[in-house]
C-alpha cells in the first residue's frame, strides 16, 4: 500500500530538541528507519514534514489526488490545537493513524487534548520511533488493534 507519513512542527529537530523525551535520533534516521521497513513489506513510502499548518492541511488534501491508501501523521503540538487538520483528515477520507512519540497523556494536561484523535481510526503513544512502524503495520492489517487509544470526544 501507499502510506504518507506526515510530521509537523519541531520534528525535523528530532536528535536536538529535548532528547530525554524524545530520544536521540534524528529526523533523517527516523524516516530512513520507515522507509526501510516499508520497503520490506513491499508498500510504497512518502515523507513531509512542515512547521506551518496550512502546509499540513495543504499536503493532506493532495494525499486525496495522489493516490494515498493510509496517513500517518505526528501532528506535534498542532495536536492539540488544530481543528483545520483534523478537518483535512476528515476531509479526504484516508485511514489515518495519530503517533506520538512520547507518552502525551502522562505529561502536562494540555498535550492529553487531541482535536485530531476523532479523525483517525487509531492512536499510538510513547513507544518512540518503533511507534510509526507500529501505525504502519495498524493501517497494513485495516484495523484499530485492542491496544489503541479510543476514539477521542471533542
Ligand atoms: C509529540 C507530542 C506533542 O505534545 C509535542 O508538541 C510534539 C511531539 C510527540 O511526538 O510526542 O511536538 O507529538
């Protein structure tokens, strides 16, 4: 399948910004890590990650044309603001898996809000880079596993 890995802003700083909670590897190296395993099970693999959300919302929609069979999308803290987003999930009508890679429910209140939990057919939290190979396999088999958070309620 073709799978859009999307992520938002400060994400390109991955290996930089604070590294205690999201680890020391780079940008680069996570999406070399998903291309990779993408390659192995035989789907195909697109990257974009911006600071803007119009950019976001822009590059969602294309993946409406372009063929796009699942989304994979760290929105960072457009996460826990943007309805515009969430809107373009809705939007195009692509499965989409929600990723974090650290843990938001256990760190402050605001990052435990998601406007765009509602739109997604799962969300995987706090298991770091493994977490979008983790989405990746959710949108292979077309399903929400048991261990995926609930849908959220806005
Ligand atoms: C994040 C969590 C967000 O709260 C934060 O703003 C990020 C990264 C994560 O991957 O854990 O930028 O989405």
């Amino acid at each position: 399948m073709k799978i859009l890995i999307i992520n938002g802003p400060n994400l390109n700083m991955l290996g930089i910004r604070e590294p205690k909670i999201y680890g020391s590897g780079t940008y680069g190296e996570l999406i070399r890590m998903i291309a990779e395993n993408c390659r192995e099970h035989g789907d195909g693999s697109d990257f974009f990650q911006s600071n803007h959300e119009g950019a976001l919302v822009d590059r969602i929609q294309q993946a409406y044309f372009d063929g796009t069979e699942g989304i994979v999308i760290n929105p960072g803290a457009y996460t826990h603001t943007s309805v515009a987003i969430s809107d373009a999930v809705k939007a195009v009508g692509i499965p989409t898996v929600e990723v974090h890679i650290s843990d938001v429910d256990s760190r402050e209140d605001f990052r435990k809000i998601s406007f765009i939990r509602a739109a997604c057919v799962a969300t995987v939290t706090g298991e770091g880079f493994g977490g979008y190979l983790h989405a990746c396999d959710i949108l292979r088999e077309g399903r929400a596993p048991d261990e995926s958070a609930e849908k959220g309620e806005l």
